[in-house]
C-alpha cells in the first residue's frame, strides 16, 4: 500500500446545469451550489484528504465567499475556464480572456495565482491544442484536460496514461525533463482498451468494484490515477425533470449513490491535490530540474 501511488482527486466547481446535456433544457435553475460544495467538504474532511477544486471563473466572482473557505480547507483552486464554454467553441484569442478573467476571479477570492487547468468537458484535443500555449503564457504550471481515449464527445487516442511533461507546442507527447507543463491525463483502465474510470459520469455508471480495481490496476502499473467529480453529483437534490431521459440518464444516473462510493475511494486509496502530483514530476523549472543540470554539466567536465 506505502508503495502505490497518491491518486489525484479534483471537482470541477460550476453550476449543476452547466452540464452540457442539460445545459439548454432547464429553464428555472436553483442555486445548489453552496450546499454541494459543502457536501463534498465535509466528505474530505472526514478523511483529512486535500483535493484541486477547478473552479469556474463565473462562479468565483459571484460565490468569492465559498471559493475561499474551499481554499482556507487547504484545497487547491485551479481553473476550470471563465464561463464554462467548451475549448472547441472558442478560437485561440478567446480563451486567452477566458483564462485571464478566471485567472483574475480566482486571485480576487483567495489571494493566490492557480497554477493548473481543467478544461470545460476536456475540451483540450489535436483541434484546441493552443491551449497549452495560453496556459503557459498565462503562467500555469499543469493541465488536466486530457481525456486518453477518444468517446463521442472528446478525448484523444494514443496519449501517456501517466502523468508527463510536454512541450507547449506538442502536448499530447511526452517532452523532456526540461518541458515546462505537466499533464495530468483523466484516468482510463485497461492500456489497450482505455476504459474510462475518470470519475463523474463513469464513477456513477460503472459498479463500484470496477472502479476500484480499474484505480489498483492503474496504480500497480505506478500510474496514479486523476479522478474528477462535480460537488452536484453528491447532492441529489439538483435532479429534474425537465430533460429527456437520455440526458437525465447521463447527467443524474447514479447520483445518490455517490458520496458512499468517494467514501469507498477515500478508504482504500491515498490521494492529494492536482499540483502536487505535477510538482513531483522530475524536471521542469523545479529544483530537480537543476540538480539535473548540475549533474549533466559535472558528468561533461569529467
Ligand atoms: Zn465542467
């Protein structure tokens, strides 16, 4: 157990209906949002468990309150975008103010810059791959967009498994130690297969053993494996009948079952915030990266 890997565990903070299957059908929306944060606040303090929040930037500027006591738990705030729209729906320029404004937002509430990314529904494929250079230009040091097995609506065929550093330039390839950006990718079971265990949707659907031995398989490879949750997926009450029952089947299936099967995750596995796990990766502008350096240049003069 000592030997496994520390799994990231993240929730992406927006609105219940910003679901995007939801999203254009539910006409009266009421406001969830505190209660399930503190749902899942509480689940993680039972466990003294710190997680990455990937707050949007909207829901910073009109909630700074909650996205501080998240921070103040000793969670990390990452960016989930300014207003929730899909990489796909916006061009290079405009995900740059995206990324400014969520930026902003989130230093307004806690007083720290985010160092790390999730894109609205891992929007971030060959099509949107820009990102990764506005992310680094805006000074993030991580991303975990990265969905590793193509579905219907995102994903990309091919990429590590585990987390890498890369290259603004060549994101879905491992760089060097030198690279400036970790990516975490969303965790997928199975090497050939790539079958989705991220959490979310497929945590609801699949039984809950599945899940457990996708997450050890991962970890007996040493791959941690980065999870995502939405704080309304653990507060049944956001459930409504306005959608079809296709979407309420994606969006609402198995959500009162979801605080025990966290609980389940909490119990049997050790995990830890987004930036953690990246700042351990070797290299980069860390420290390791110049003992590496140094040992480089030592090894030349000899
Ligand atoms: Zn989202």
């Amino acid at each position: 157990m000592s030997s496994a890997p520390t799994n990231v565990l993240s929730f992406d903070v927006e609105h219940w209906y910003s679901a995007t299957l939801v999203r254009d059908s539910v006409s009266d929306p009421t406001d969830h949002l505190t209660k399930s944060v503190e749902s899942v606040l509480s689940i993680l303090a039972d466990y003294d468990v710190q997680a990455t929040f990937f707050v949007v930037g909207q829901v910073a500027e009109r909630y700074p309150e909650l996205i501080a006591r998240i921070d103040r738990a000793g969670h990390e705030i990452g960016s989930h975008g300014h207003s929730h729209q899909p990489l796909f729906d916006l061009s290079k320029a405009s995900f740059r103010e995206e990324i400014a404004a969520s930026t902003a937002a989130i230093r307004t509430a806690t007083g720290t810059q985010p160092i790390g990314f999730r894109a609205p529904n891992f929007s971030v494929t060959p099509k949107t791959k820009w990102a990764i250079e506005v992310l680094h230009e805006a000074g993030y040091r991580y991303d975990s967009s990265v969905f590793p097995v193509r579905t219907p609506m995102y994903g990309v065929n091919g990429v590590p498994l585990e987390p890498y550093r890369l290259d603004p330039a060549r994101p879905f390839e491992r760089g060097t130690v030198n690279s400036p950006l970790v990516e975490l990718p969303l965790a997928v079971a199975h090497p050939k297969l790539r079958i989705p265990i991220a959490g979310g949707f497929y945590a609801r659907l699949l039984p809950r053993r599945l899940l457990v031995a996708g997450i050890r398989q991962l970890n007996a490879r040493g791959i941690p494996a980065t999870l995502y949750f939405h704080p309304w997926e653990f507060n049944p009450a956001v459930t409504t009948d306005e959608p079809g029952l296709h979407k309420r089947f994606v969006s609402f299936h198995g959500i009162d079952g979801l605080s025990a099967t966290l609980r389940t995750l909490l119990e049997t596995f050790s995990f830890t915030t987004a930036a953690s796990v990246a700042r351990a990766q070797p290299g980069g502008r860390s420290d390791t990266a110049a003992d590496d350096q140094t040992i480089t240049n030592a090894r030349r003069t000899e």
